[in-house]
C-alpha cells in the first residue's frame, strides 16, 4: 500500500487537501471441507454406481459442481485499487476525510469444476467504492491523555460479469445431482444434472458495506483502541446470458426443452424404446416413471439456487500501537485481534489477529 499527499507536489490550494493511494495485495486462501465418511455399507453390484459417498460427490464424468476431497490453497494478487480522498478537517484530535476508489481484479473467474474452490477476492468483479472517516475528541486536555470516538462508513459497487453457476431445479433442492436424459436416447443413455444445469450466467453482485464504530485512547506513544464493525452484503442476482439457453449438452435450438429427469425404465415412443423420465422425482426419491417423455424447460430452473445470499457479519476488535515521530522520517508498529459474530449467510464465528508495520518519510 503507498499513499501521497499532493500538497507537497501540487500548490493549488484546492487540490493540496487530496491524497492518492493505490493497493496492491497479494492473497493466500485454502479450503479445506475435511470431508468424513461413516458406517458405509456397500451391498450393490449395479454398474454406475460409487463405492462411497466421497466418490459419489466427485465423480469424474462431472465437468462442474463437484466436492473436492481435499486441501486446495492459491497465492496471487487480488486486486489493484486506486484511491483518492481529501481531508476536510484534520486539527488535533477532530477528523473528517472522504475518499473515492477504483478496484481492477487480477485474479481468474471462479473456476465451476468444483464446489468450495479456494477463491482470491471477489469473483473478478469489478469494484467502485467511496468511505468517509469521523473523528472526535471526548475529553477537554488531550496533553497527556486523549480519549477520542471514530466512525467508518465505507461502501463498495460491484460491476456484473459473466459466469459458469450451476442451477437447481424449482422446488427440488439438490436436483443438480440427479441424472437426465435426452428425449429419444436410448436405454441407459443419463447426464449428469452438474453438467446440464451449469450455464453461462449474468451475475450481479450490487456492493458490500463496512461501517464501524469505537474508542482511542492515546497516550504518547502509544494508541489503544476497542471497536465494533458490521458487514453487510445484499447477495447476488443472476440470470441467463444467453436465451435459448446453452450447456455442452444441448444446441440452441432445443435448450432445456429436450431433456427429461431420467426414470428407471423405458417407454415406447414411435416403435422404439426409449429412456423413460419420472418428473415427480427429487434428491431423496426417484418418483415412478412417467406415461410419456415429460421435459423441464428455463422456467424450471431456480435461479435462486445458483446465487450468493445476503450476509451480515458482527466482529468486535481491540489493537494497540506505537508511533515515532523523527526529523525525516515517521514509523509506527502495532497488533490486533478480533472475534466475528455471523448473523446471516456468514461464515463460521472465527478470531484472528494481526500485526502492522508502516513508515512516512
């Protein structure tokens, strides 16, 4: 991270309150789903079927949705985020700054061959975001003690992009999984739902917000603080690029209108056996087969299923830090740690911790 103040390059008195910055992170994520299995008993010699239920979620004839059954980690740069902000009150212990900013994502689109990929940023999104910072001062003689309140409110607009999301269909959780069968394919002739049912997508993700509220105590040189910050994400929304849709399974003349959830059996269809759907079947139960080949259609699919819900995060944090101030030079040193609540779509209750370092000159 690097930031410039422009009044020492610049002397307009306008433009010597802004300051730019730019970010460059470099991320390591790894995900783990430490996936268990008990108490399998396999009793069945039918062809097709998996030996466990691991290899059941991993199966190599699916190109999307799968479970990876073990540790995967990436390290790459996130993003390049610029920034610009302009202080319009900074006298003692009072602050008053806003600041604008453009993120560019370096990484890759989420990958859709599997479920849980580790991911760097936000799924290559676009981001456009603004902040304002408040500081007041709560006590009269600042000399030796200073105890002040802060506010952050910061607020980030993602731009929509292209994807690969794997539908469910309505009403039927999990039907992904199932298997489907082209309308007149012959006896045994499936496909696996991830397949089907993963399709190019419009994804719009809207933005996040971050506001945070607390207390610093400083004590020269050193700054203690003790904070509360709430995250909210509004979730995604997706559609359909393209209409008729488009899957390595079907053309665009037919779309979702040619396959059928695969039944047991067969019916006879003009003189020839074909594989029989069962429409009324789910996740949990393959339902009975139907009378004659019965479709699913794009207004089938729930596009629900295929999106990131909302979230909202509570995190409480406490840090300490020490500043020196030279002739030519200013450094500071400081630690962290903190314990996050979720609410709502959130991850697990975590803590963490976290060191800085930094200098002026």
């Amino acid at each position: 991270m690097y930031n410039q103040d422009l009044k020492n390059l610049i002397d307009i008195s306008f433009i010597k309150e802004w300051g730019i910055g730019v970010e460059f992170p470099i991320l390591i994520v790894e995900n783990n789903l430490n996936l268990c299995q008990y108490d399998l008993q396999t009793t069945t010699t039918e062809l097709n079927r998996q030996p466990d239920i691991i290899s059941a979620l991993n199966q190599c004839d699916w190109k999307y949705a799968r479970w990876r059954p073990h540790a995967k980690s990436i390290i790459r740069p996130e993003k390049l985020k610029f920034t610009a902000g302009r202080s319009l009150m900074h006298r003692d212990y009072f602050q008053l700054t806003s600041s604008m900013s453009f993120s560019i994502p370096l990484t890759k689109k989420p990958n859709p061959k599997y479920l849980f990929n580790p991911v760097v940023g936000l799924d290559r999104h676009t981001g456009m975001g603004g902040a304002v910072t408040m500081q007041v001062l709560l006590n009269r003689n600042p000399e030796r003690i200073a105890w002040s309140f802060f506010l952050n409110l910061e607020g980030t607009f993602f731009i929509r992009n292209i994807q690969h999301r794997t539908y469910d269909l309505k009403d039927k959780p999990f039907s992904r999984y199932m298997l489907y069968t082209r309308k007149n394919s012959a006896p045994g002739e499936v496909i696996p739902g991830a397949n089907l049912l993963t399709l190019e997508s419009v994804v719009r993700p809207y933005g996040v917000a971050d506001f945070s509220v607390g207390w610093r105590i400083n004590v020269a040189p050193f700054e203690f603080e003790l904070g509360y910050d709430l995250f909210g994400f509004g979730g995604e929304k997706v559609r359909l690029r393209s209409t008729p849709i488009e899957s390595p399974f079907n053309r665009r003349c037919g779309g979702l209108n040619e396959f059928g959830i695969a039944g047991s059996g067969t019916i006879l269809e003009c003189g020839k056996l074909i594989q029989a759907t069962a429409s009324q079947s789910t996740i949990s139960c393959q339902a009975a087969d139907d009378p004659e080949f019965v479709t699913i259609c794009e207004n089938d699919l729930d596009l629900c299923s295929a999106a990131a819900g909302s979230i909202l995060n509570h995190k409480a944090h406490f840090a300490a830090g020490i500043e020196h101030m030279g002739d030519h030079m200013d450094g500071f040193g400081g630690f962290g740690c903190f314990v996050e609540f979720p609410q709502k779509n959130a991850s697990l209750a975590n803590w963490g911790f976290w060191i800085k370092l930094g200098g002026a000159f």
